[in-house]
C-alpha cells in the first residue's frame, strides 16, 4: 500500500484516476497525505469508499476539499470519523450537503466543531436529528447562527440540554424572534 508520503506527492491528476477499490485499500495513515487539490479531483464514487476510519485521518485541509457531491455520497457510517478541526474547515456550502441521516451520525467532537456559518444553514427537520448529548457539544459562540425558526422547532430535550454558556451566546435577534424556544426555555 502507499504510505503518507507517497499519497502527498502524487498530482492530482493522478489521484483523479483512483477508483473505488484502490480509496477502500489505502490505509487510514496514508489518507492523512491527501491534499485538498487531491481530494477536489477524487470522484464522489471514489470518496463514496472511504470509511470512518480514513475519514478521521483526513487533515484539515484535505477536508475543505471535499465537493458538495463527494459529502452528500459519504456513508453515514464514514461520517462518523469527522472531527471538530476538520468541521471547523468544511465550507459553509459544502456542509449543506450533508443529509439528515448524516447528521444524526456526526460525533460529539465533529459537532464541537461546528460554525455558526454551519448552524445557520439547519432547518428545523435537521436539527432534530441532533440528540441532546450532541447539543450539549455544540459550540456556545456557534450558537448565535442558529435561526429562529430551527431554536423553535428544538424538542424539549434539546432546550433543556443548553448550558448557560450557550444560552448566552443566543442574539438579541434569535431571542425576540424564537418564541416558542423561550416558551419552552421558561417552561423549565
């Protein structure tokens, strides 16, 4: 197999050629060598093959590479290898793409990581494939991108679950405009 070095040096002329079965094959420190132009010339069959596990070695950079059409074709399951710091550099456009289904698997650290940008771009539907314990991870300073409509469309337990460090992130806006998120919040 190639090891990390190899993979950082290849063009992405010629990563534009791996198939599906030679991205399943590398092992998971060889993908830590992927560029975000290498990644950009992979098909979204090909990064349809990666799992949790190469996901995870994945850098940064490499992350910010990613197509709208190579996120929406990751398994939920590979999903689940994303961390806070690779999130933190998925394209506010990009990050769209992810399905409910994805979502609902991303880990607690993948959601630490999480922007406002991001949240902002969560309808109600999405966030309710967060658990509580995920909620609780979502980053305080993040918390204002959400809008109100998605904070009034949170469940009990996701309301309940907010530390005070969140709650004071939430914007003058995002308080007069989310009615039955306060609603629920005094309820307590």
């Amino acid at each position: 197999g190639l090891s990390k070095s190899q993979v950082s040096e290849l063009t992405p002329e010629a990563v534009k050629g791996f198939s599906a079965d030679q991205v399943s094959e590398l092992i998971p420190k060889a993908v830590k060598g992927f560029t975000s132009k290498q990644v950009a010339e992979l098909s979204d069959n090909a990064v349809a093959a990666l799992d949790s596990k190469q996901v995870k070695k994945l850098s940064p950079d490499a992350v910010a590479g990613l197509s709208k059409s190579q996120l929406s074709e990751l398994t939920p399951k590979a999903v689940k290898g994303f961390m806070a710091e690779q999130m933190e550099e998925l394209p506010r456009s990009t990050f769209k793409a992810l399905e409910t289904v994805q979502l609902a698997k991303l880990s607690n650290d993948a959601v630490t990581g999480l922007t406002s940008d991001q949240l902002r771009t969560l309808s109600g539907e999405e966030i309710s494939a967060f658990k509580p314990g995920k909620i609780k991870s979502l980053n305080a300073d993040a918390i204002s991108g959400f809008k109100p409509s998605t904070l009034d469309d949170f469940s009990r337990r996701q309301v309940k679950i907010l530390t005070d460090d969140q709650l004071a992130g939430l914007s003058k806006k995002q308080i007069k405009k989310a009615d039955d998120f306060i609603d629920t919040l005094t309820e307590q």
